[in-house]
C-alpha cells in the first residue's frame, strides 16, 4: 500500500550550505506489517516520516500510496487539500511533542480528531475515554489541560489522538520514548491489536525492545548501507 | 470524495495599490524591478498593497494568510469584505451564481447583499466592528437584520444563544460593549459576525492587544465554531503561532505578494521562501 | 377680482423667473420618477426664511398655474401665520384662487399634516420638510448616507428600531416615521403624525416634498408603495386617543390636539384639521 521510489530530501541551511539526510530512498510497506528506521541519531529518520507527511516536501522522488479516497496516489505532489483529507481519514503522525490549542481538556483534544467523522461532541468524547482509558490515562485528568502533564502523559495523549481515527498507515516518531514499562506494554499492545485489524506502522523506536516486537522489517540508515 | 473540489472562494489576479501607479512600476513581474523599493515605486512612489494573488479556500477549511505589517493582508483582508475596492482582480464565490460571476464587477448593492448574507468579519479593531454605544445583542441583532430577519422576538433570542455560546452572561445582553473588556468585545464581534451564520468568515488579526489567557479562549472559540458548523474561515495573522493553531493550510505574504503557500505544518517546520524561514526561525 | 394677468407685476409671475422654475420642474420630474429618492436642487432666496417652508413654497410655485386653487395649511390650521403668510404671497404673485376647503384646491401645500378629508387624483399634495434625510439621526455625514441609500443598506435604522422595541417595547419615531417608497428608497415623510402616513400608501394623489434649507426634493407619485419600518411582531400603529372626540364638532375618527386649560386645568381634545372641523360643523349646521 506504501512504495517509496528515488526519494530525496535536501535542506538548504544558511550561508548556502545544504544538508542532504535523505538520498534515493526506495521502500515499500504492505497492510498489517511495519517498518523500523533505524539508524545513529541525526540520520534523518525522522525526515523519512516527515516526508511521508508531507509536513516536509521532498526534493526528488514518488512516495506511492494506495489510499481509499483516492486510489494510488503521490503523496508528494497530491494537492494540499488531498494530503488533509487523507491525513484526516487515513494516515496519521505521531510525534514526539504534543502541540494543542491552551486550555481545551485532554478529553476534548482527543475527541475533536473524531470531527469530521462524526458530528456529535458527546458519542465523540465517548470514544476518546475509552482509548485513553487503553493507554492507561487517569480519569482525574481528562477534564484537565494537557499543559501541565508529564512527558509520558503528553505522548500518550499524542498517542490517543492519532490512534483514535484509526488510521490506515501509522507514522510514529519515537511514540515510546518517555514511556515507563508498564505504559510501555500497553502502548505497544494497542498497536500490535491495530497492526493485526490491518494498520500498516513505519516507525522510529527509541529502543530495540519495542522494536523487536512490532516491527516486521528494518530500514537501516546507516551511512553506506542507507538502503533495505 | 472526488479528486477534484470546487472552491468556495477564489481569488484572481488580485493587485491593489494606493498612487496612480506608472510605466516603471505597471509591468509586473516576479523577477527583481530595479525601481521598486520593496512594494514602492521609486520612480512615483505608488504602494502596490497586493500583486497577483492567487488563492482558493474550500468548504469548511481555516485558510492561514501570515505576514507582517505593510505586507498587504489588511488590504486583501478589507477587499474580501468589499471594504476596499481592488484595482483589479476576480472574486468568485460558490454561492453567488454558481461562481461563475466576479463580484468585484458587481454593483454595490450586490456587494452589499452578499457581505451581508453570505460573508462575517471580526475586525482586529472591535471599534471598527462594533457599534459601542449600542447594546450587544442590539450588535448581533444588526446582523440579523442585514440578513433579512425581521422578527424581534426570534433575534433576541438568537443573541441570547450566541451570547452563551462565547461565554457572554445573557444578563449582560443589553449592556453597550464599551463597558466590556477587550476579550469580551472580541467575543460579541465574533457572535455578530456568525449570527446569520454565513458560509465564510474573515478573522483579521483577532487576537492582537489581548492578554494570553484570553487569546487562547478565543482561539478554543474560533476552533469550536468552526468544528461545529463547519465554517470556512480565512484567518489573518501576523502571529505565527496563532496561524499553527488554528489552520491546515497558509499563504505567506510579504510585500504585497504571495512568497509561499503550503500545509501549515509544512510552512512551519520545511519554509521554502527565504523570507518565510525568517519568520519561523524569529517565532518565540 | 383681478385676472391672472393683474397680479402684482413688479415680479415675475409666480416670483420665481422662469429658469428657476423650469430646473425645479426638472427635478421634480425626476423625484416623481425615482420614487423617494432626495434629487438635490438649487434652492432659491425667497421672501421668506429657509427653514420656514421655502421647500414646499418653491414646488408650489413652480406648479402653479392660472386654473389652480391653492390651500395652505401649518399643522392642520389654515388660520396660523405661517399658513397665511405664504397664501398671501402665493396669491401676490400669481392672483390665482385660493381656498381653506380641501376639496376646491388643487394644489394643498401643507407642514406636519395631511388633510383628514382624502385627497383626489386631481390634486397634489406639498409637503414642507424641514429634514429630508431618515438616516441623519443614525449617520452623521452626508457622504455615507448617499452611500447607504445607493447600496439599500438600512441596517442603521432598522437597528434603531430595533433598540427602541427591547428599551422601552415600542419604536420611539413618532412623527416623521420612517417609510419604505416603492420597495427601495427610505425617506422621511416629513413631520406628519403617524395617525398620516398610511395615507401616503397607494394613494390616488401626487405627493411632492421640497426641503428648501437641505435643497431636496423627492416625491411620492399615485400608486406606489410607501411602507413604514417595522417588524413582524411589533407592528406599526398609528396614534391611539382612546375614543375620545372633539370638544369642539364631535368627531372621533381624526387626528386630535390636546389642549389643557390653563384656568382650570382640563384636557380637551379638537381637531388638527380646522378646515374638516368646520366643514363637520356647517354639515350639523352648528355654526
């Protein structure tokens, strides 16, 4: 459902310098099986999801996608209103920071993703309580604002937020980095149950324990080996 | 979902400037003009405001347009309301004869119609937005009136639920904005401008001069509504961040032209424009 | 009695010369075309002050002619000072009849009042209109509100409208009530009471208002719409004076003026019309 062809990313920095993380990518991914980046920090794996996003234009190459609303598509010269809609019903970045609007309840973050799907805040807020209660939120905080949580809290609201749509194909950067054990476990339960109903993951995980256990293949960035 | 949508609104070869304008400044190109300093003419010193934009917004969309001030977002913003008058360029709006007719060629009562019917406006200024010596809900009632209601008793009562929807104690209705606080005069323009609940509203720099606190309630407002009754907005900021809250896609304007547009997220984290990397890399 | 020819020659006939008169035609012309819409024109000096009826005065002076009747009324009474002055020079200047009877005039040049008794397609009402402009109260400066009636946004006054009903439950316009002609233009009506202005509404006469210090004229011609403001629950009404009747010809159904006695403090109610009070008097054969 995913090929990635040639793919270039290059950033042009001050004084005429460019950096260049990602050269002549190719890649695919099926349904139900997911990808690991691995890779010494500041490779770019991160610029891999980001591309695939489309939060950054690639400088050269196809990422194919084979999406419900629009059949195969590039996601790297779609329209700009196509790459919305489809971030909206089928793919969905987790980052590792949680950026919301101040003062909105951690449930209601979680229950506005549901927007566009349904119209009703309430039968919304219902589905969101329900997955934060799977990734182990106290109740005492859902009415409060994600402002003031803990690192692990923010991810997990991050977390919930994205997996809430139940996307097709799941970006996740890092989605266990400030996680403990136990959260940990939950996490990657919840996206192993996902991955079996059909969720392709490419993902970037801080460590090989979470790795081993969800992903299927590893794209190492290594230098000289930066290919599959 | 098809791969092509129609647009609620498109703008055309919109230019606006303020002077006669002359040879050297008339021909207008992307490339660099050797008698313009910025968006001035050195030769006869016309300000072009806006130069060939381009841009559409669609149903239920937020559509960002940042820049900073004198890049020409006011002007756009102004003329989008038929406050100004451009010098040239097309509107067309999907709701006015099957957007097949460019409003700017229409007459003013026409304009007059579709700002009233089909078109809100908060105004950075609620001095300019507001009548301050007459009651808030005599404000949103205006509104109404402009879009042909003419029953008292149901505009009373649709004030009162704008009221509660921006958080306005009711009893409070009948109290000229003037006694309120900035924030507070910002939440009855925007209860004003929805009032008739128009397909398209234009928010210009709404949050300048408010306290923090404040801001981030009118901006959860302006999410709500537009989650709710799915209304297309057009947001003007100068504020970055304001721009990354509310919207999926933006226009970076400097100069009085279109420099970049992009998903926002796209805009904030990979700008292409020179003049777009300097206003993410000065945001706070 | 003098023929038309004998009128007092040391002026032109009508006083005004004859250009004069020609651009007021014009204007008129115009004004009756454009139904309510205030067509400026070159109010000219006259013997009497702006501000006291000039506006009227030139409309009738440009109309007349030597087959008219003119009647002169100041606030229903063709008795006050005013009303006199005017038929006088009227009359001066032209020599053509003149009446306190509505029915035998043809021309009925009036301030603040339209007779009680209707008028005909034969004759022509002239109302003195000291402001012209509705939306003065609302909108301060000339240029905006030309541009308001050019785009038919009266948003401002209907917001006025609206205050008055949620202040005080009713609209505050009294006289001069605000009115929509032919579905367009708002125009002030001139200070008539409101028990008049359903009058104006397809009526089978011309009504011509001049105001001569604002230099407007406009008009409402036979037939046409003129609709006062008002909303679907809070519809327009005219004076109500609770059945009470003229002390003086017994009528009820009329516009009344309240008088209080200064001796003995009573309240009593006449007519505003005194021609229609007469003429119910002679019919009862009480004078």
């Amino acid at each position: 459902m995913l090929k990635v062809e040639g793919l270039y990313k290059r950033f042009s920095i001050s004084n005429g310098k460019t950096i260049a993380p990602i050269q002549d990518l190719h890649f695919s991914l099926e349904p139900s099986t997911s990808i690991g980046i691995a890779g010494p920090s500041g490779i770019g794996k991160s610029s891999i999801l980001k591309c695939l996003h489309r939060t950054y234009l690639c400088t050269q190459g196809n990422i194919w996608y084979d999406s419900m609303l629009y059949g195969w598509i590039n996601l790297a010269e779609a329209s700009e209103r196509q790459i919305i809609e489809i971030r909206t019903y089928e793919v969905s970045y987790v980052s590792q920071f949680l950026r919301v609007i101040p003062r909105v309840s951690c449930l209601d973050i979680v229950a506005g993703e549901l927007f566009p799907m349904i119209e009703n805040m309430e039968a919304a807020r219902i589905q969101a309580k329900d997955i934060l209660q799977r990734l182990g939120i106290p109740e005492k905080l859902w009415t409060l604002y994600p402002a003031t949580f803990s690192g692990g809290e923010k991810q997990r609201i991050n977390l919930a937020k994205s997996l809430i749509k139940k996307p097709r194909l799941l970006l996740l950067d890092e989605p266990t980095a400030s996680l403990d054990e136990n959260m940990k476990e939950k996490v990657v339960e919840l996206l192993l149950e996902m991955k079996k109903e059909g969720t392709a993951m490419i993902g970037v995980f801080h460590d090989w324990e979470t790795m081993d256990v969800i992903v299927d293949h590893v794209l190492d960035m290594t230098p000289s080996t930066a290919s599959q | 979902m098809s791969l092509v949508e129609s647009p609620l609104l498109s703008i055309r070869n919109f230019y606006k400037k303020y002077g006669d304008g002359c040879l050297f400044c008339t021909t207008d190109s992307e490339s660099e003009n050797p008698y313009m300093d910025g968006n001035r003419c050195l030769e006869c010193g016309t300000v072009w405001a806006c130069r060939n934009l381009n841009f559409d917004l669609y149903q239920g969309e937020i559509l960002g347009i940042v820049g900073e001030s004198g890049s020409g977002k006011s002007t756009l913003v102004k003329s989008l309301f038929f406050n100004e008058e451009p010098t040239y360029g097309e509107m067309y709006l999907a709701s006015y004869r099957d957007g097949e007719q460019n409003v700017f060629d229409c007459s003013h009562q026409t304009k007059r119609y579709l700002q009233n019917h089909e078109l809100g406006m908060v105004d950075q200024n609620p001095y300019h937005g507001l009548r301050m010596d007459y009651s808030s809900g005599g404000n949103i009632a205006e509104k109404l009136i402009a879009a042909d209601y003419s029953h008292v008793g149901q505009m009373v009562e649709r004030a009162e639920e704008l009221l509660e929807k921006v958080e306005i104690p009711v009893a409070r209705m009948n109290e000229p904005p003037r006694k309120f606080s900035g924030g507070m005069q910002q939440r009855v323009q925007i209860s004003k401008a929805l009032a008739n609940r128009p397909p398209l509203l234009l928010l210009g720099e709404i949050t300048t001069g408010l306290d923090l606190s404040v801001q981030a309630r009118v901006l959860d407002l302006i999410r709500t509504i537009q989650q709710e009754l799915k209304v297309s907005m057009i947001v003007i900021s100068h504020d970055l961040g304001v721009i990354r809250m509310l919207t999926d896609r933006t226009l970076v304007l400097n100069q009085g032209r279109i420099v970049e547009n992009g998903l926002t997220d796209q805009i904030m984290e990979d700008p292409q424009h020179a003049y777009t990397q300097l206003l993410v890399h000065s945001l706070l | 009695m003098k023929t038309a020819q004998e009128h007092n020659q040391s002026y032109n006939y009508a006083f005004l010369d004859e250009p004069s008169k020609r651009e007021i035609r014009r204007k008129t012309l115009k004004a009756v075309a454009i139904p309510g819409y205030q067509v400026p024109f070159a109010s000219r000096e006259l013997p009497i002050a702006r501000g006291w009826g000039t506006g009227g005065l030139q409309l009738t002076l440009s109309l007349i002619g030597d087959d008219d009747c003119v009647k002169v009324i100041d606030q229903g009474s063709d008795d006050s000072v005013n009303a006199v002055s005017i038929r006088n020079l009227v009359q001066e200047t032209t020599n053509v009849s003149v009446t306190t009877q509505t029915e035998a005039a043809t021309i009925i040049q009036s301030r603040h009042r339209i007779p009680e008794v209707p008028l005909t397609p034969e004759q022509v009402l002239v109302l003195q209109v000291p402001k012209p402009e509705p939306l003065r109260n609302v909108e301060s400066s000339e240029k905006r509100t030309r541009i308001q009636h050019g785009e038919k946004n009266y948003n401002a006054m209907w917001l006025e409208l609206y205050e008055d009903i949620v202040k005080w439950d009713h609209a505050l316009f009294d006289a001069d009530y605000p009115v929509m002609v032919h579905g367009r233009y708002l125009m002030a009506p001139s200070p008539i009471p409101r028990w008049d202005t359903p009058k104006l509404h397809q009526s089978s006469f011309l009504t011509l208002l001049g105001a001569g210090r604002e230099k407007k004229i406009y008009a409402v011609p036979p037939y046409t719409d003129v609709e006062p403001l008002q909303f679907d629950d809070y519809p327009f009404q005219v004076e109500s004076f609770n059945s009470k009747a003229c002390t003086r010809c017994g009528s009820t159904d009329v516009f009344l003026e309240e008088n209080t006695d200064e001796t003995n403090g009573e309240v009593h109610y006449q007519c505003s019309d005194t021609a229609y009070c007469n003429k119910v008097l002679d019919e009862k054969g009480g004078r």
